[in-house]
C-alpha cells in the first residue's frame, strides 16, 4: 500500500483534526482517516492492498464538519467480545480468522448521512380521513331462529383539503452513499434519535467514509423526505386520523448540507488471495460477515479421512488375508491329519 498521506490542511482546520485522505483506484471510494491510523486495505472493496492510496481527490470534497453522530454505544472492548462469540461456533477456520488478528485490525468507521435545512412554502392537497364509529347489525341462525346482533365498527369519513404550509425544517436526514441502504441493511440498522452535536474527540482514530452521493443526486430523496414530514404535518394539522393522494407544490430556498455519522467497526481476514470484511454495528452490536471455511484445511480432513479409510480397507485385507492363510493352514493340517488317520485305520 502507499503510505504517503495527503494532509488536506483546510479539511484539518475545518473538522479539528489532523485528516489523511485515502483513495482507492478500485472502488473510488474516498476516506478521511484521523490518528494517522491508515488502513491496510480499502475498507470498502479489499480487493487488493495495491489499490489503496493517498491522492489529490481531497479537492472534491466538502468541506463541512459533520453537524451531528451517533456516539458509539459499543465500545471496543465489548465489540472483541462479541466478535469473538461470533467465532465460537464455527469450525475448519481459515489461519487469519481468528479473534486476536480479527480484535488487533479492529477500526473504528463512521458513515455519512446528509442532513438538510429548508424554508419551504407551499400550496398542498389531500384527502383526509377521520374515523367515527358505526352501528350495523348481523344475523345468525341460533337456536332454530334469526337473531339480530348489534357491532360496532370503524369507518373512515375522507374530506377533501388544500392549505398552504410556510415551515423552516432542520436535519432532514437522507442518504450520503449510493448504497446506503444496502450497508443500513447489513449493519442491523440504526436509531438515529440518538444523535449529539459533532464533536473533534468523537471522530479520533476513526475512519470515516466520505458520501459518494452528491447533494444534487440526494435532493430527490431529501425532497421525498420533506414532503412525508410536510405530509404528516399537515395531517395532525387537520386533526385526521389517516390521510390519502396527498401532494404538494413547494419551492424550497436556504438549503444548507450537513453531515450526520453513524458508527460501525470493521475488521477483516484473508482466505487465498480474497479479502472477507466483517461488520459491527456500533450502536447495537450486530455482526455482518462469512463465516468462510477454510478450503485448505478442508482438503487436509478429507485428505486425512481418505488415508484413514485407505488404511482400514489394507488393514482389512492384511487381516482377510490372514485369516484366509490360518484357515487354509488348519485346513491342510486336518486334511493331514485326516489322511493319516484313515491310513491307519485301513492299514492290514
Ligand atoms: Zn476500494
């Protein structure tokens, strides 16, 4: 790997903390890496170590501290822990998945969220709907007559509605990676009330993943998003109980990015030639990863178990043969013994 690091002073000045840049050729994704702690790999691709280093992409990014994080509530002590009851229960492990190479590559890793402020002023409409309850009657058959039974039932009155809303929303918080869902996913999901305000000591010896989707590819989401707060609103506006082909005309202005983090650990083993990531939520411990078995030692049990066999099956043989040999040594002695018995018996 290159080591060389690409200090970017004004991300330093910004963020409080001395920043590496890491590039990887491979997967072009970018990371900031605090405590001079440069991974060995890629922590998102382990392709290969070769395709890991510093460049000048720091130019590209943004340069705005992350506004809010969420604190890591596993600490690393209790993420070895996990990770090493994670192995427990596996078996034939390949020699680098083991839980002291696994605890010492252990990093600490942030990924990022957008977060977004808006004025927002809009005209809407909807369909909302309130509940009220109803009498209705049912009849059974019972006891050789029609009896009459009184329900009551839940039922939707929906009323038409336009307004116009006039709001300034805070935080919005919508996707910063590409696939972001898919790492929510892997990762158990996440509480994200538990935020704090960003702070320089939460992100030491950290790696931290830079968004790979821009402001301007997120606003469909971050607008989405809106729209569902604005949506939910205007509903409890309305005192509705339920709310239907809602939409709205808005215009958005003093739109302001931000970043929220949210925690993870990685480590990672290596089988052959092939890197295996594993995963730790940070907030609530759920582990990601294979669980590889290793092929070698595989081979070598069935390579045992088959020399093993191979030698039961000659033992048998030998003993067969043995026994074969015995039988036919008693056989030739009483056919001896026999022949000479019956010499004597005829012998004038
Ligand atoms: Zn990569």
């Amino acid at each position: 790997m290159n080591q060389d690091r690409n200090h970017n002073r004004v991300l330093d000045a910004i963020w409080g903390l001395d920043l590496d840049t890491l590039y990887c050729a491979q997967c072009r994704s970018v990371h900031l890496v605090s405590g001079g702690l440069a991974p060995e790999v890629c922590p998102v691709c382990f392709s290969s170590v070769t395709s890991v280093e510093a460049g000048n992409q720091s130019s590209g990014l943004r340069h705005e501290p992350p506004e809010l994080i969420i604190p890591f509530q596993i600490d690393a002590q209790r993420a070895r822990q996990a990770l090493a009851g994670w192995l427990q229960a596996s078996w034939l492990r390949p020699n680098e998945f083991n839980p002291e190479l696994l605890s010492k590559r252990l990093r600490r890793y942030f990924l990022p969220l957008w977060l977004i402020d808006a004025d927002v002023e809009a005209v809407w409409q909807a369909e909302m709907g309130y509940h009220y309850q109803a009498a209705s009657f049912r009849e059974h058959y019972q006891g050789g007559s029609w009896v009459s039974q009184q329900v009551e039932e839940t039922r939707t009155r929906w009323e038409k509605r336009i307004g116009t809303l006039k709001r300034h929303y805070d935080n919005v918080a919508v996707p910063a990676l590409e696939k972001h869902e898919r790492w929510v996913s892997r990762l158990g999901g996440y509480d994200y009330r538990a935020y704090q305000p960003y702070s320089t000591s939460s992100i030491d010896a950290s790696i931290i993943r830079v968004p790979d989707y821009a402001p301007d590819a997120a606003w469909m989401d971050a607008e989405n998003a809106i729209d569902q707060i604005a949506a939910r609103e205007c509903m409890q506006a309305a005192g509705a109980d339920q709310i239907r082909n809602w939409s709205m005309n808005a215009t958005y202005t003093h739109l302001n990015w931000t970043q929220m983090l949210i925690p993870a650990y990685v480590t990672w083993y290596r089988e052959g030639e092939r890197y295996y990531p594993l995963w730790i939520n940070g907030q609530n411990g759920h582990i990601d990863g294979v669980k590889l078995m290793s092929m070698s030692k595989a081979w070598l049990l069935a390579a045992a178990i088959g020399a093993l066999a191979v030698l039961c099956f000659l033992l048998g043989a030998v003993l067969s043969i043995i026994g074969i040999g015995i039988l036919l040594i008693l056989l030739s002695l009483f056919s001896t013994a026999t022949s000479g018995f019956g010499q004597h018996k005829t012998k004038p």
